[in-house]
C-alpha cells in the first residue's frame, strides 16, 4: 500500500485497483486450484 500511496495522486487510484484485482485473481486461483485437489482426493478414495 505505501509504494502505490508514494506515486502521484493521478496514479494512485488506478494503481490500486490494478493490485486488489490482482490480488484478488491470485487468491481465487489458489482457491479454485485447492478445491479442485481437495474434490479429486475425495473421488479417488
């Protein structure tokens, strides 16, 4: 949050909404991925 909040104001805001949205991507990923693990491991019992 700082780096972005050191920029200039005209930059700050879409530099954040670029970093939630990859945030938030990266964690639906890891989310989608683990789920999908998780379901594969129950079926192959």
């Amino acid at each position: 949050m700082s780096k972005s909040e050191r920029r200039t104001t005209g930059d700050t805001g879409s530099h954040q909404v670029v970093d939630h949205l990859a945030s938030y991507a990266a964690s639906f990923l890891f989310t989608v991925i683990g789920a999908k693990n998780a379901v594969r491991s129950l079926w192959s019992r």
